[in-house]
C-alpha cells in the first residue's frame, strides 16, 4: 500500500508549513501530512521548519526568542506569489486535519534546543484533537522520544535518520 504524504504540506505549490499548503494537501487527496514544531518564548508550539524565521519568512532571529505574538506579525508567506500567510500555532494545525481523517507526522524540532516540555504540550494537543490514532511523533533524537514515550507509552514514534 502507497500512501501520499505532504511535506510541510503542499510545500512544492504554496507556502511551507502554512495554513494554506495544509489545506491544499487536504484538498489534494493526500493520506497525510509532514510537519515541524518549537517552542516560542512564551510557550506555544508553532509549526516551522527551522529553529530560525529568516529563510521562510520576513523576520529575523531564533523562534525560541520570539513570543507566538511577536511571530504572528512575521508574513510566512516571504518570496512567494501570495497573500501573505502566518505561522500557525499546532492547534490551528490540528483544528484543520482533525475532520478530515488524515494522518499526521509531527517531527519535534530538537536539534539546536532542547524545548522543556514541548513532548508534553504536543502529546497533549493531539489528545485533546482525539488524533491520537493519526498522529506519528517524530524526530532525529533519541533523547526526544524517550521523553515522549515515558509521557505516552502508546504513542507512535519514529526516528529519523539523516544517513
């Protein structure tokens, strides 16, 4: 069986990781959608690829240092054809897939920091969707998972490997 999954949505036609390239991965019939998280300065867990804004969107810095209201004026949209796009919280994510049925592989960006308690936050937004069933937690570090896994035994992890 061959299944369709979105790369930070339907990052080949619109913008990464946005509410748009989410909703036209739905619209295309895909099975499922890749996505990235961190932590903001004030908690939140957001979804971007990279620990900084500077290649996706028009702001500068780390997402770590930027509050989710600081990050909501920053247009995620930055180099493209369209109207501008901000970067969604993973509520706004969830609110999006949870009808739809697809599947979802959150990857819980680790690499540079190390974001207390963003295994917590995360596990328990997809709980609070009911999507515990259509999500996989991923990530490149053992570490992570671990911490997900003494959380949530049963949740589906998987890690990533760059070789």
């Amino acid at each position: 069986m061959t299944e369709v999954i979105c790369h930070r949505g339907y990052s080949s036609r619109y913008p990464e990781n946005t509410i748009l390239a989410f909703q036209k991965a739905v619209e295309s019939g895909a099975d499922g959608v890749e996505l990235d998280v961190h932590l903001t300065r004030d908690g939140e867990v957001v979804v971007i690829h990279d620990e900084r804004v500077d290649r996706t969107t028009d702001g500068v810095g780390y997402v770590k240092d930027h509050s989710l209201a600081e990050l909501r004026r920053l247009n995620a949209a930055y180099g493209w054809r369209t109207a501008p796009q901000r970067i969604p919280t993973l509520e706004e994510y969830l609110e999006l897939i949870a009808p739809t049925g697809m599947k979802s592989n959150i990857e819980l960006k680790t690499g540079l920091f190390n974001y207390e308690g963003m295994e917590e936050k995360v596990w328990n937004q997809i709980c609070r969707f009911g999507l515990e069933n259509r999500v996989i937690l991923s990530s490149f570090h053992a570490q992570t998972l671990l911490r997900v896994k003494a959380l949530a035994p049963e949740a589906p992890c998987g890690l990533l490997n760059q070789d």
